[in-house]
C-alpha cells in the first residue's frame, strides 16, 4: 500500500504497531461518541476493529503529525483502493 507524504502530515496505512493508539482513541469517550454506537470500545473491540480495516476493500490512513511520530493523534482517511 502506498504512503502519501506532505510537508506537515504522513499518511500510511495501518499496521499492527497501531493498536497502543488506537486503543487509546477507542476508549475515549469524548471521541468515541461521534464514531460507531457513540460508546468508548474495549481494547479487544479495537483490535477487532484493526482486524476489519485489515481485511477492508477500502484503504484506511493512519493520519501522523509532521514529526512522523506514532501517538494518541492518530486518525482514519478512507480512501478507494486501486
């Protein structure tokens, strides 16, 4: 898959690296109730949802600051895979 890099953000898709992360996000209630049921997810439930964006016919980005470091910022881009 492929990585898109701009001055300020680094977008490449999701390995399981991710999941400290993602779990965070997915616990947070603050976030978590604008995706989905609008309920914070166990960190089991996030990597069910890692393994669903593995498996997907649509590219998800993991989204990284312009220091390129892995952190609680992380977000999801859909994008046609092709």
């Amino acid at each position: 898959m492929n990585t898109i890099e701009t001055a300020r953000v680094y977008l490449r898709p999701f390995t399981a690296d991710d999941l400290d992360a993602f779990a965070v996000i997915g616990s947070d209630p603050d976030v978590m109730r604008y995706i989905g049921e609008g309920k914070p997810q166990s960190r089991q439930q996030t990597q069910a949802r890692l393994n669903a964006i593995y498996s997907s016919d649509v590219t998800y980005y993991a989204i990284t600051r312009e220091e390129y470091e892995r952190d609680d910022s992380t977000y999801i881009r859909k994008s046609e895979k092709g």
